[in-house]
C-alpha cells in the first residue's frame, strides 16, 4: 500500500498541470463476488457495503480528495486502525486472515459434496 501510495503522489504531481485527477482510493471490504468465500464480507452492513453504494460514494470524491478510503465507515474504520499500535494492528490482521481463511477452506468442502 505504501508503494502505491507514493506512486499516486509522484504521478498526481508529474500531471498537475495537464487537468488529470489522480487520486488514491484505499477501500476496506466491499461485498462483491470475489469474497465468495466468506459470509461475512458477502452481507452487506455498514461496515461492508455493495459494490454499488461503494463506487457511488467513492465516484462523488473525485478531484474533491488526493486520499480517501472511498466510503464513511471505511475512513471510521482506517481512522481507528491507524490509532492502534502496529503489533495490535499485525495481531488482529492475522486474527481476520485466519478466520478468513476457515471460512473459504469450509465453503470449498461444501462445494466438493
């Protein structure tokens, strides 16, 4: 993420002057097909939009913002991530992974019955 990001800096600011927008978009989780795997991120809340809503909020912050998370509660969510220490942050990361990883390991025994 780090590398995009600068990426998008050095590129927004090699074409400042052209009228080109270039922003960078950080989503958390949307529900869409590709997360098939997991019910959780194929419920739609607020923490977990459709794809739909998502792009609608994302589209409205074009060339209003050089960074966004794209949608309210993922700036709520990148916020309080951010505010938490980097082991906490490591920790419940691989907590998700792990429990994302059961999910899609059950779903696939599912489909070979």
């Amino acid at each position: 993420q780090v590398y995009v990001r600068n990426f998008t800096r050095a590129l927004r600011y090699e074409y400042s002057g052209c009228g080109i927008t270039i922003q960078h978009l950080s989503p958390m989780f949307i529900n869409t097909k590709m997360n098939d795997y997991s019910r959780t991120l194929r419920t739609t809340s607020f923490l977990v939009p459709d794809a739909q809503t998502f792009a609608k909020h994302a589209v409205n912050t074009l060339g209003k913002l050089d960074y966004t998370t794209g949608y309210w509660s993922h700036g709520i969510q990148n916020f309080l991530t951010r505010l938490s220490p980097e082991w906490a942050r490591i920790l419940i990361g691989g907590k998700l992974n792990e429990s994302f990883q059961k999910e899609y390991l059950n779903t696939q025994s599912e489909k070979c019955r």
